[in-house]
C-alpha cells in the first residue's frame, strides 16, 4: 500500500482522522489544502476571491500529483476534489481512497462558524451543503470504500479504516 486518501465533503472530519492515522500508523500526515496554502502563500479563501475556483482546483490537482510520487501518506483532500476525474485516477493509482460522510445537518453544526470555508460563505449553507452533496456524490461514489462519521468519534473512524487496510 503506497497512500491513503481521505476524500468527502468539508466537516466530515478528513483532517482529525487523518492525523491520528497516520500518528498510529507511523506514517506521515498532509493536509492537501494546509500545503496548497503553504506553496501559494495565502489563504484558500484569497484564492478563490482573487484567482477562482477554477484556478485553484488546477493548484491542487498539481499538489496531488506531487503527493501521489511519495509512499507512506495519510492524505487529507479538500472536498471537491474528486469532480476531477484525472484525479481519482491518480489516487487510485497511488493508493486507497476512503471516502468519510456524514449527514447534512451534522456537516452544519461541525463547520458552523467556520470563515475559512469559501462555498459556504452564502445565506442557506445547509441548502448549499445538500446542493453541494447531491452533486458531488457520485464521484464520491468512486472511493474505495466509504465510512459515515456522522455518529462515530475519531478514534472508531480510525479503527474503521485500520480493519479496511487489515483486508487490502
């Protein structure tokens, strides 16, 4: 096994199973939106204000492809990322997609209050959120497997994936 990509919509919590994952499995932690800001110098939200979205989901299909070339990586995707087909290919390739859900309401209370969350800087971001869900779906559908956090802490959802990869 090369990498473990952890995809689905923003809240179901990609980034606090990722780091305790890769923490118990020795293996090393990157949040894909922590380094596109980090290479970008600037926050997503500035991104998407200033360049797009468009723009940025171009920077982050690159950041992917440079992860991809590593071994041994708990990677944390930003949400969308999975509407580009070019790269579901390559994290399939490079490794095991799991996708982490949760139900619209639950993705609500755990994002509320959250500025750093461009799609969902709108009037209805429950709307938004099952809008974005319904739409986005059927390329999650594409994961390798799917865990729904909605009802689970961190660590059962790490336990979850950890019997996955038992039977990879």
């Amino acid at each position: 096994m090369k990498n473990i990509y952890l995809v689905g919509f923003m809240g179901t919590g990609k980034t606090a199973v990722g780091k305790e994952l890769a923490q118990k499995k020795k293996w090393h932690f990157v949040d894909l939106d922590e380094l596109i800001e980090l290479k970008e110098k600037r926050p997503i939200t500035d991104i998407f204000a200033k360049e797009g979205e468009a723009y940025f989901r171009k920077i982050e299909s690159k950041t992917l492809k440079g992860v991809a070339k590593e071994k041994d990586f708990v990677v944390a995707c930003g949400g969308g990322i999975v509407i580009n087909e070019e790269n579901t290919k390559v994290m399939k390739e490079s490794g095991i997609i799991i996708c982490l859900s949760a139900k619209p309401e639950i993705i609500l209370k755990r994002i509320s209050g959250a500025t750093h969350r461009p799609l969902l800087n709108v009037e209805n971001p429950k709307e938004k959120i099952e809008l974005l869900l319904k739409l986005r779906s059927p390329y999650y559908a594409k994961a390798d497997k799917t865990i729904d956090t909605s009802r689970l802490s961190i660590k059962e959802v790490v336990a979850k994936i950890s019997k996955i990869m038992v039977q990879c």
